[in-house]
C-alpha cells in the first residue's frame, strides 16, 4: 500500500471513531473536477493502478476521413485508402508541402485510443468537465459507412490529461493530453515549414545570391568565382566570391551562413495560408526590408523578407529586439504561405560586406604562382617554378627579369604583398587617370588577380581589384612594397613591417 492510500486509510478510521459520516474522497490521481464534489466516487488502488481503457480499436486504413473542429478553425483529413491518393493529406491545405508523418499520425492516433481512466461514469453534469462546450470535436467516418464523434473537454491533473467522452454518452474519461493535442490544434501544424530543401553539398550548385535590402543603397552579390572548381584547395577562403559592391574573396568561415542558409531554411510556423494580395501587404511584402534572389542550375528562388515580429514581455509590452520575420518564398513548390521565420536564420538582415570578406586581397598561395607582375612607377617580372617535396609543394626557383633571384627574399617580398590592406571598402567614386602601380598574379592554370592603385590623397591610395574600385589602403604600406621590391632586386632586407 502506497503512502497517499494508507494515510486516507488512516483517517478514515480516526473519522469512523469519531462518529463522523464522511465518505472517502475519490482517489484518481487527477484533479478535483470543480464546482461539485457531491458526485465524486471512491475508487480503490487496485482501480487506480489498473491498465489503460480501451475506447477505439480499429486499422487506420478503417478510417477514410476525420473532421475536427475547434476555436483554431480545425481540418478535414482525408485518408490515403478512400481518396486514392497516394498520402493522407489534409483538405484545407491540399496544395502545400505538408509533414507527412503528422499527417498520418492525425487516423493513426486514434487506431489504438485509449483512456488512462474512467473519471466518472454516467456523469449528470458534463459541463464541469468541460464537454458540454467543448475544446474539440473529432467526427470519424468509418470504411463501413459509420460514424463516432468524440468531445475534448477541460484538462485536468496540471494539464497531463484532458477529459474526453463520446457525443452523447455521459461516460468521461481521463486520456492523455500528448495524445489528443494534435485535434486543439490549427491545420497549420501539419505544413512542412522548411522553405528550401538540404543539399549535400550546397557549393558544387550554387549560382548567384543577390540580396537587396530596404537600408542599404547597394546590392551584395555573391557567386561562384570563375575557375575555383579547378583552383579550389585547403588554402582557398570560399569557392564564392562577392562581385557587389565590390569584387572581394570571402572568408570561408565568416560567409558560410551568408552563402548557404537558404538551403535547408525553415519557418517557425506558417501564419497565413495561400495570402491574398492585401493579406501580402498587411504583411510587408509590398515594401519589404529585404529580397533575396538566388538563381543557378535548376532552381530560381526569390526569398521575400516583410515586417518584423517583436516578442512580447509578461507585461504585453512588445520588446525591441527583433526575434522573427514574416517571409514569403517563390520559386519553391507547396510553399503558398507567409511564414514566420526566426530572425536568427536571416543573416543577410544585418549583413555589411566587412563582415564576410577575407583579409586578403589575393588569396593565391606562391607555389600556386607561375608569374609575378609588377608595373608602373617601378617595373619587375617574376617567374616561378614549383615541384614536390614528398607530399608537399614547394617553390623551387624565382627568376627576376630572366636572372636568378633570391629564393627566400622573394618569399618575404610576396608574403609582404599578401597583406596589402582590405580594412576600408570603397564602394563608389572610382579613381581618375592611368594606376600609378599594377601588380598581376598569374596561378599556373592562367587564372589572373589584378591589383591597380591610384593616388587618393598624401596619405592614401585607392586599389582596384579585377577591374574594380574596392579599397582605401595606407600609401606607406605601398611605399614599403616598393623598398621590398628594391631589396629583391639588390640584395637588401624584406621588412613585414610598415
């Protein structure tokens, strides 16, 4: 005998000897059902600890359509077997991508339902179970032409269980909440709420990232960079490369949320289901705060971003964090809703193109190199060749102008130039007149990274990369390339430092 059972038995002795006339209360293990205590029952241990009750046992291809209707609005689900389609679907959102396997699971929870308990049997007084105004009404429609409807009433036993019977059956049962919660629910639950399905490899078919945001001026725009399958190795920042406002590499780390997160995007929930126009507009998407366009081999997305959600505090005051955005997306099949996507997931929404751009302006390793071009107020060409130690490249010769040159100094004269400056984007305003100095990297497989600079003020120049005006560096990092080069040419010292 457990302790509960035996301290009720306890005082019901004391009571008896007393001369008391109070009847055992009820052990349930449930809530006091409120308002009447009068028609509480007892009910032993042994009842109590009994196995659950059976109320439905049938095959789920048994049951051709349930209809739910609750304050949500509820869904028609219709089975697989009777529509001849090949899956269940649910008839208010036929047309959406829906999550399967909660669809099925709407006949096939109740295949097998079954109570915890009888709470009371021939109940006079439903209403205090909540099931004269229920939360839900389940109507079943059977292989065999007939039908069953159930109520879900109030919960009871901190929300564990909720009290069910049959429509116009007076018999209340206790059944698992968990169990019954998918019939309180709005049809919106059963959407499948990732917006663009995973690739296994998001790199080997990515085209072109366009995003435009209501903030900025400006497009950023990423692509694949021309011939980086062919160069791409363990030293590469990202296959990707941003070509606006600026031609920058990317640091592979920094930009893989900006480059990837529309594959395998998923909503918090789906608010509006196939929107109308004005519906659209209540939402933002007819002046949104940002559109995303992603183009390539097989797909044409355009991810529109429209008003913010903010959380509200226990108070009802709306916060002023961000915490979610209200999406739509094109381009995608079974995807007719406005979503509410999780602010979190949209990176680009606070995106600047500092934030993802590597800190070089060419990423190109030596051994990679083949020529080493400089022009202008100083003029130098570098020709290299580079073999194999074991496993690993190394360089083995650098000619300067067709003679010999110092192996090492050259080393510490690229490593210098590796580290030409990317701190200060331009993003407009190109330069005037002819570069005052151009230096061209030219990778073994004729790939070719130009850099052209351009007086700005005393103190400043501005660089060009690929033909585009891209940063604001230091002059005295120039003045210091061109001493480096000088100590290549005549035996000095590579100094890193400027």
């Amino acid at each position: 005998m457990n302790e509960k059972t035996r301290g009720i038995v306890i005082g019901t002795v004391v009571l008896a000897a007393l001369g008391a006339t109070l009847g055992v209360m009820k052990l349930t293990g449930a809530d006091k059902v409120p308002g009447d205590s009068s028609s509480e029952t007892s009910v032993s241990s042994s009842e109590a600890d009994e196995e659950s009750i059976p109320i439905l046992e049938v095959g789920v291809n048994d049951i051709t359509k349930v209809t739910v209707t609750n304050s949500q609005g509820g869904y028609t689900f219709e089975g697989a077997s009777a529509s001849g389609k090949d899956n269940a679907y649910i008839d208010e959102i036929k047309g959406l991508s829906l999550a399967q396997i909660k669809v099925n699971d709407v006949a096939g929870a109740l295949c097998n339902l079954s109570a915890y308990k009888l709470a009371e049997k021939g109940a006079e007084d439903l209403s205090k179970y909540g099931l004269t105004e229920p939360l839900s009404e389940i109507k079943i429609d059977f292989a065999d032409g007939s039908t069953r409807t159930f109520c879900i009433g109030d919960k009871a036993h901190d929300d564990r269980y909720c009290y069910f019977c049959e429509k116009l059956s007076s018999d209340v049962y206790m059944v698992l909440t968990s169990v019954l919660e998918p019939y309180m629910k709005p049809k919106e639950q059963f959407i499948d709420c990732t917006l663009i399905a995973k690739t296994e490899d998001p790199s080997q078919n990515f085209g072109k990232l366009t995003l435009k945001r209501k903030d900025l001026d400006y497009d950023m725009v990423f692509e694949t960079d021309d011939g980086s399958n062919e160069r791409s190795n363990a030293d590469m920042p990202s296959a990707q490369v941003m070509t606006e406002p600026i031609f920058s590499y990317l640091d592979g780390v920094k930009s893989s949320d900006v480059i990837y997160s529309l594959y395998g995007l998923t909503a918090m929930s789906a608010e509006v289901v196939f929107p109308t126009d004005e519906q659209k507009t209540e939402y933002g998407m007819d002046d949104p705060n940002a559109v995303i366009t992603f183009t390539g081999n097989g797909y044409d997305y355009t991810l529109t971003i429209g008003n913010e959600y903010h959380e509200k505090n226990e108070k009802g005051v709306e916060q002023s964090a961000v915490s979610a955005y209200y999406c739509t997306i094109d381009g995608a099949e079974g995807k007719d809703c406005i979503w509410k996507v999780d602010a979190s997931a949209l990176p680009w929404m606070t995106l600047k193109p500092g934030d993802v751009i590597t800190g070089l302006m060419t990423w190109n390793m030596v051994t990679d190199v083949a020529e080493f071009k400089v022009s202008g107020e100083e003029n130098a060409d570098f020709a290299l060749t580079s073999g194999k130690d074991g496993d690993r490249d190394v360089l083995e010769s650098v000619k300067l102008d067709g003679k010999d040159a110092d192996l090492d100094s050259f080393k510490g004269f690229y490593q210098f130039f590796l580290t030409c400056p990317t701190s200060e984007i331009v993003f407009e305003g190109a330069p005037e007149g002819d570069p005052y100095l151009t230096l061209e990297v030219v990778t073994n497989d004729g790939y070719t990274d130009k850099i052209e600079l351009f007086r700005d003020t005393e103190r400043r120049s501005i660089a060009k990369l690929n033909g585009r005006t891209c940063y604001r560096i230091q002059s005295k990092w120039t003045d210091r390339f061109l001493k480096n080069l000088d100590a290549v040419k005549n035996g000095g010292t590579v100094d890193q430092d400027y």
